[in-house]
C-alpha cells in the first residue's frame, strides 16, 4: 500500500471539503517537522490539545499559523497562550470566559471563542446545555467583557459506529446554531457576541459533518497518520 506524505494527505482532504469549511489540522503531539511539512503545503489553521505544547510550538514556528485551542481548558493556564491563541475551541462555562477576558486584556487582545454544547450521550464528554449557551449569550455580564468574542459554537458526537446516531447528533447542534442565528437575541449580539461557525467532525466523521452544517473541521490522523501514545 503506498504511503502518502503529508502534504499530498492535505491536498486530498482539501480537494473535497466545500469552499465555505475552515479546516483545522490537528497537530497535537505532532513534531515542528510535521507541522512545517503541512504549513509548507499551504496550511495555516492548526489546533492542539495542551496549551504549553502549543506555546513552544508557537514561538518555534512561523508566525502566520493561526493556533486554535481545542482541548478541554484548564482557566489556570490561560494566560499561556492568551497573547497568541487565535481561537478557543471548548468554552464550557462562564467562568472560563471571564478567565479568558482577563488574559487577553492584559495583551490587550480580543480571543475568539466557541462555546462547547454537549450533544453526546457520553458521560465523559464536555459542554454546555443548550439552555445554558442561550442564558450566557443573553446574559448583561457577557457586555462586560470586552476583550473576548463569541463567534460560534463546536460540538463532538458520541464516540460510536451508529453513524444515525452520530448524525442526529450533527443535526441536534446545526438545528441549534440556526435557531440562535435568526432569533433575536438580546443586545449581547452585535458586541462580543457574533455567531458565524459550526465547529462539528474530526478525522472519522468530518464529512457526515459538512453535511449537517459544520463549517468547521478538526481533522489530524487523516493528515499526520494515527497518534502514538506512551
């Protein structure tokens, strides 16, 4: 079986997402050689899992990459990417917000932020409720923090083969997302507050997710080949 490079993986995946998808690669654990490679091949949007990492990636390489945070965040390591991170994946709470608003200030920077739904029937996985996105995006405390921007929402389905149910899961988060797009919201939106991506699919499922709505994939083994751990 042939082994394809990087670069020639990207292209491929490239070739076939719709012009409107963001794609982020996933290079958690990866080395700088392997991001290089995809960077040299035109990507610029990365995404990685633990913030420290990210920093050393981050002063290591060009700084054109745009670095996403897609992991679940700790508040307390924030301030490790606050001057750089261009977008966080997984907001789950208030409280993170605040944290984040805090940081950025000191840069004097506005981060863009998803809010993580749970749309899993797994236990293990992180989110928000629907009705606790909806009260955060219409709550006056959101107008007090002026160096963050909500600019989506991102959700993962349950790690499973039933590919119905990962659908329903898909459609549950796009049906969602519509519905805070058209309704009208309080004052919050228009400040800090402008919903325009659906960050849905990885590497097993990005296409069913494209197909429900996503207009933002996370995709690392299909480019830099499976991860391995010890």
């Amino acid at each position: 079986m042939e082994i394809l490079d990087i670069a020639t993986k990207l292209n491929q995946i490239k070739s076939i997402l719709p012009p409107q998808v963001t794609l982020v690669a996933v290079s958690k654990t990866k080395p700088e050689s392997a991001i290089l490679e995809a960077y040299n091949a035109g990507q610029r949007v990365f995404g990685e899992n633990k913030i420290q990492e990210m920093a050393q990636k981050y002063e290591a390489l060009p700084k054109d990459i745009q670095w996403h945070m897609i992991g679940h965040l700790q508040r307390n390591k924030v301030k490790y990417m606050a001057q750089f991170v261009d977008l966080i994946h997984g907001v789950d709470s208030f409280k993170t917000l605040v944290e984040i608003n805090r940081q950025a200030e000191k840069h004097n920077r506005v981060i863009n932020c998803l809010l993580q739904a749970s749309i899993a029937q797994e236990e293990t996985k992180f989110g928000l409720p629907f009705d606790d996105i909806e009260e955060i995006l219409n709550s006056e405390e959101l107008i007090t923090l002026k160096n963050i921007s909500i600019v989506g929402l991102m959700g993962m389905a349950s790690f499973t083969d039933d590919l119905e149910q990962i659908e329903a899961e898909f459609k549950s988060l796009n049906t969602f997302f519509l519905k805070l797009k058209t309704v009208t919201l309080s004052e919050v939106e228009g400040q800090n507050s402008k919903l325009k991506t659906l960050s849905m699919g990885m590497s097993g499922d990005y296409l069913l997710a494209i197909k429900c709505g996503s207009n933002m994939v996370r995709i690392g083994s299909s480019i830099f080949g499976e991860r391995h751990y010890v």
